[in-house]
C-alpha cells in the first residue's frame, strides 16, 4: 500500500492492522454472513472467533518450510564430504543440543527436537521483518482487489506473525501447558501443588505453615503466571518496535530525493542491526523454554 495514497497516520494503521476474517456484527450491511473485515471497527466487532489470516498463513507457511528443508537433509545427509546446507543443518542442531544439555537437566527425548523447532520457527517468524514493509502488502492488496473486489485500502496484510499478540501468546501458552503437564506428571498433583503452597516461606509449625500456605500461593501462583506473560510480550513487544521502525522509515521515501537516501540508509542500517535482534528473540525463546521445562522436571526438593 502506498504512503501516498493515504495520510501518514492511516498508512501507519494500515500496516498495524490485521487481514481479519469472521462473523459481521449485528449493525453491519452484512451482518450474520462471514467475511473479511473492512476496518479496525469491523474486526473489534467480530469478536474472539475472528482470525488473523495473515498471521495463521505466514506462520503455517514457514512452519512449514522449516520442516521440509530440514526433512530433505536428514533424507540427502552424507557420511563423506557435507553440503553446504547439511554442514548449516548440523552446526544448528550441535548448538541447539549444547544449550539443551546445559540448561536441561531431566530426562525428556522431547526437548530437544522443540528447542530446535521453536528457534528456528521464530526466527523464520521474525526475519519476515527483513522484508521492505511494502512489498507483500502491495501484492496482497492486487490480489484482494483482483480476486475478490476488495477496495485496496481495505486490504490488511501484516507480513510478521510475531507482531501479532495473538501469535506469541498462542506460543507461550502452548509452552505453559506443557510445563503444567510435564509439572503434574512428574511431581504428581501433591508435588505441584506443594511448589504453590509451601514456599518460599516454610516452617516446622503446622499453624505458622497454615498462615504461610496462602501468602506461597499468591507469590508462586503470580510467579507462574508471569512465565507465558513474559514469553509472550518480551517477543510481541521487541517485534513490534522494529516492525514500527521499518514503517517509519518507510515513510520518508515519500519526502523527496534526500530524504529518501538518508531513509534508505537508515533502512539499510536497522536492517544489519534488527538480524541481531531477531536472533536473540529466537535464541531467548528457545532457552526459556527450556529452563522452564528444566523446572517442570525438578524434583529435589519432594
């Protein structure tokens, strides 16, 4: 979507707004059918069943296309001299495995092959941001109006899932309810419940330990709850910040010559910059995840 076609804060909504699709609200000229939204209101108004297209289709997609690069690998790998990709594949799965058994002391075949799929995925997932803002949006609106006759403007079509708090949430809560899982399984439901209950403050005083039991709870239950809120936002927020920094940028190639240069070397810059910083969020990720399935395996203390 051109900046000129709009004005600079619509251009800026048009980029943070979501391909939304689900049921229009009573009110609208199509209320009780199904369809993409128009506006930011339209998609509010379609409520929880709404989904972001965009976000499930580049998600799937590089999934996807991490899966079935690292498959065709492991089905042409060589005992000889490796290929250029094999000896890529192999240098990532070495370090995956490093940190795993640095970090993780349990015992769990699953880890390490999720250490590897999230690092990956969300680094796939994040370098999405490496793409010139417009690009995709402009071929999605092309094919909105020419497939379906959609006014171009109404078109939305954000090109980085992890800029979407539905799509980190969804990450971090899948994450949650393994190391509930793994939490309960392991430690039993007495173990667990133990861990909410009776620390960080214990005492041989069965009265003073009764007083102590809700004030554990409220500190470890916060503590709890704190894991896929942080998982989540950390990624969400750090993403969208440079999502909003490549917007901005984009901007000043709608001010003249000069100030197109200066913007394409500004753009040019963050860009060598924001491959640091999609790593790290992929790299912080994955290790979270697994100091929090080292947790979930813990069992010293019972």
């Amino acid at each position: 979507m051109s900046s000129d076609a709009l004005t600079t804060s619509e251009y800026i909504k048009h980029h943070l707004s979501n391909l939304t699709y689900g049921r229009f609200a009573e009110g609208h000229e199509h209320a009780g059918h199904w369809g993409f939204a128009h506006n930011a209101a339209d998609a509010k108004a379609m409520g929880f069943m709404a989904i972001h297209v965009d976000t499930m289709f580049w998600s799937i997609f590089l999934g996807a296309l991490f899966l079935l690069l690292f498959a065709r690998v492991a089905r042409n790998a060589s005992t000889g001299v490796p290929g250029a990709m094999q000896n890529f594949v192999e240098l990532l799965v070495e370090f995956v495995d490093g940190i795993v058994k640095g970090t993780f002391n349990g015992r769990n075949a699953m880890v390490a092959p999720m250490a590897l799929t999230i690092f990956v995925w969300v680094f796939l997932i994040n370098a999405m941001d490496l793409i010139p803002v417009d690009w995709i949006p402009q071929v999605a609106a092309m094919a909105g109006t020419t497939f379906f006759g959609m006014d171009p403007h109404h078109v939305y079509f954000k090109v980085v899932p992890s800029t979407d708090p539905n799509a980190t949430f969804g990450m971090s809560l899948a994450v949650f309810v393994l190391m509930l899982y793994y939490s309960i399984r392991i430690k039993g439901v007495g173990g667990f419940l133990g861990e909410l209950t009776l620390h960080p403050f214990s005492s041989h005083n069965k009265i003073l330990q009764l007083v102590f039991i809700p004030i554990n709870f409220l500190l470890e239950f916060v503590a709890l709850l704190a894991k896929p809120l942080s998982l989540s936002l950390r990624l969400y927020g750090n993403m969208f910040a440079g999502e909003m920094i490549f917007i901005l940028i984009a901007l000043m190639y709608g001010g003249g010559v000069a100030l197109g240069l200066f913007g394409g070397m500004l753009q040019l810059g963050w860009a060598i910059f924001h491959i640091l910083i999609i790593t790290l969020e992929a790299f912080i990720f994955m290790t979270l995840t697994v100091v929090y399935m080292d947790l979930a395996h813990q069992t010293g203390e019972h």
